[in-house]
C-alpha cells in the first residue's frame, strides 16, 4: 500500500494510510497533572475518495472516476472533512 505525507494547514503533518490519515505532530493534553500525548487518528469518510483526489489509484480507475465523478460523491467527502476540521480547531 501506497503512503503518502502531507503538511494540512490544520492538522499539521499527516500520513495516508489505508483508511485514515495519522497525524505526525501531536497534541499534549494535560491530565491530572500528567502530560498525555495521544496516538491521533482522522477516520476516511470516503476512502475512493481519498485514493482518487490523492493519484493513488491505478490508471484505468483515475480515468474511470475522471468519466463519473458523481460516483465519488466529492461534495458529501468534501463537507465531512471540512467538519471534521472545524471540530479538531475546536
């Protein structure tokens, strides 16, 4: 499987993976006096997606989706993510 790292302007550095993106710098919460560096992990609402708007499908399936991009559904993954990112500033 194909990765791929990114500088997000919210989240920082992230890495693709299968079905989600990791996010290399993390958030330090303190708890009970104690530093917590959570493993921090975006979930892929549309993981087709993701692999077309990124170039890690195969040739034939970019011009597939290139042919019917209401099959990607764009709109709806697009919506998600930016409320997935309002939510994470939050």
């Amino acid at each position: 499987m194909a990765k791929k790292t990114f500088n997000d302007e919210v989240y920082g550095k992230i890495t693709y993976k299968e079905d989600y993106w990791l996010l290399k710098d993390r958030v330090t919460f303190k708890i009970n006096n104690k530093e917590m560096i959570p493993k921090a992990e975006i979930d892929l609402y549309n993981s087709i997606y993701e692999n077309f708007n990124i170039g890690l499908m195969s040739e034939g399936l970019m011009k597939f989706h290139e042919d019917n991009p209401e099959l990607l559904r764009a709109d709806e993954a697009e919506k998600i993510k930016n409320n997935q990112k309002l939510l994470y500033k939050k």
